[in-house]
C-alpha cells in the first residue's frame, strides 16, 4: 500500500499558479526582464565547525572553494554563495548532486538539505537591475554590486539571498518557499512598467 500511495507524489513548484508562461506587463518593445523560475536546483546550507575553515575550503574545491563574505562562487548551476560568518549556501543543478554532502563534510561542517524550503528565481534583462532595486535591500549599481557578489537582505519584507551571475546582469534571488506567491506578487507590479517575460520552469 505504501509503496503503490509512493507512485502517486509528485514535485510541486513553488511558483505553481503564479509563474506561468507568457509576457506581462508592457508590451511595447522589447522585453525588460526575463524570469525563470529555478525549480530543479539542489540546495543546501553548510556550517563550518569552529576552527575548520581551511580543511573545509580544500574539500569544497569541486565547487570552486569557500566564497569571501558578500561573494559567490558559481561555476554553471554549481558553487557556494555566501550567507553569513562560516556559512554557505551550496548550490547544485541537481538535488541528488548533493546527496554526500553531508558524509562527506564529517567532521568539517553541519549541512543541512534545503532544496525543498527554498524558491529560486532567476531575473535577466537590461532592467532587472531596476526591478530589483524597487524592493531589495541592497545598493545595485554596478560600481555597488557586481558579478560574483552576494547579499542576504530583504525583498518585499520577505528574507532573501541574492547573488549577480554575471553582467547582462542576471541574478539568482532565493527566497524562503512560503513565501514564494508574496514575492511573485510584488515581482508582478515592480516589473510591469518594463514588460516581462516568464520562462517555463
């Protein structure tokens, strides 16, 4: 009976109802901003254990090392994006790409699996700058915030990280997964002067 109630559990997006395909908001020219909800991504904090930084930074070289405070680390979909004084958040394309993780840190860190808890978009564009700085906490101006860089802050008065993958700009913004309808909400009138387009997930 378990087995046969097990086939039946499927993945729900966060962003289910809200994020549908399609473009919104102005439709003059072209597009400001590209949204992509970021369902598939393995996800998981990693809290170093006091006096263990270095050995943890050569185990973690497969994701490129520990990040300085307010940096990332990205290589493709995998790196580590710093949270907080020796802590990471790891960021994988693939849940099961972190399976180990935890094993394998014995010793070295605590690491707790996050994928489930976290909603993550990804916003490109020539305004995503611009949407962004209507809620977000944070200074984005290139000279302020540029590739590589990370925050943890608040959108919309919703807890958030947020990291710039590169300079288009695109940015990745996680938010707590509750919370996920709220921040499509705000997202929804902070970029409709822009015109948007929303990717399928």
């Amino acid at each position: 009976m378990a087995e046969a109630a097990g086939t039946l559990w499927r993945p729900c997006s966060p962003w289910g109802g809200v994020a549908r395909p399609g473009r919104y908001g102005a439709t003059a020219g072209a597009p400001g901003l590209h949204v992509a909800p970021r369902d598939r991504l393995g996800l998981a904090t990693i809290v170093a254990a006091n006096g263990r930084e270095g050995a943890l930074a050569g185990r973690l070289a497969a994701f490129g090392g520990l990040p300085e405070p307010g940096k990332a680390c990205m290589s493709g979909e995998r790196g580590l994006v710093w949270s907080a004084p020796g802590q990471w958040l790891a960021v994988a394309e693939d849940p099961r790409a972190l399976a180990g993780l935890a094993e394998d840190l014995r010793g070295l860190a605590a690491v707790t699996e996050q994928s489930g808890s976290r909603a993550v978009l990804r916003l490109t564009g020539p305004r995503a700058r611009d949407t962004l700085s209507k809620g977000v906490a944070v200074d984005l101006h290139p000279r302020a915030f540029e590739p590589g860089d990370a925050a943890v802050t608040v959108i919309a008065h919703v807890g958030a990280q947020l990291w710039q993958r590169d300079a288009a700009p695109t940015y990745d913004l996680a938010v707590p997964r509750s919370f996920a309808v709220s921040v499509w909400t705000w997202l929804d009138g902070a970029a409709a002067e822009f015109g948007y387009v929303v990717a399928a997930g």
